[in-house]
C-alpha cells in the first residue's frame, strides 16, 4: 500500500475542488458585474432554459439509444435536430443579452 500515492491522490482531487470553486465563485462575481440585475437573470435563465429544454434531453435519448444497442441514424435525426434548435437558442439568448449590455 502506497500511503503518498494516496495523499497525493486526496491532494490533487482538493485542488481540483478548490479550482472549480473558485471558478464559479469568480464566473459568478463578472456576471454580478455586468450590470442590473435583470440582465444577469436573463443571460443565466436564457442558458439554463435552453440547455434543459433543448439540449440535454436528446442528449440523453441519443446516449440511451445507443447504450441499447439501437444505433440506427435515422432515430437520431429528430434528436439532433432538437438539440441543434437548443445551441441555437442559448446562442442567440446569449448574444441579445451581451449586445443589450454593450448598447447600453
């Protein structure tokens, strides 16, 4: 039993941790740093929505299907279909809102 390869594996999964939180944490004090707060609920409800509605349920139907075994093409056409509607969205949510920001 290898106790430092241990130690070092808890060390780097904290560091891990450590940096994903402070990224959040960072991400979420730019976005308070746009500008009202209306703005950030529309940028932040624009990509949750979208991704929620639109993205990850074909997401998770295509890698359910596949899973099954079932990898016929012609079952994923509508999925993708879906989920291409979906990054559309969020990328349009995401460009109105960053463009009212600038105008104003």
């Amino acid at each position: 039993l290898d106790i430092n390869g241990d130690e070092e594996n808890e060390l780097s999964i904290a560091l891990s941790r450590a940096a994903i939180t402070a990224g959040a944490v960072g991400t979420c004090f730019g976005l308070s740093q746009l500008g009202g707060f209306g703005t950030v609920a529309n940028l932040v409800g624009g990509l949750a929505q979208g991704t929620l509605a639109f993205i990850v349920p074909p997401a998770i139907e295509i890698s359910l299907s596949r899973r099954g075994g079932d990898s016929s093409v012609s079952k994923e056409i509508p999925q993708w279909a879906v989920g291409s509607f979906g990054v559309a969205v969020v990328a349009a949510v995401t460009y109105f809102t960053l463009e009212s920001i600038s105008i104003s």
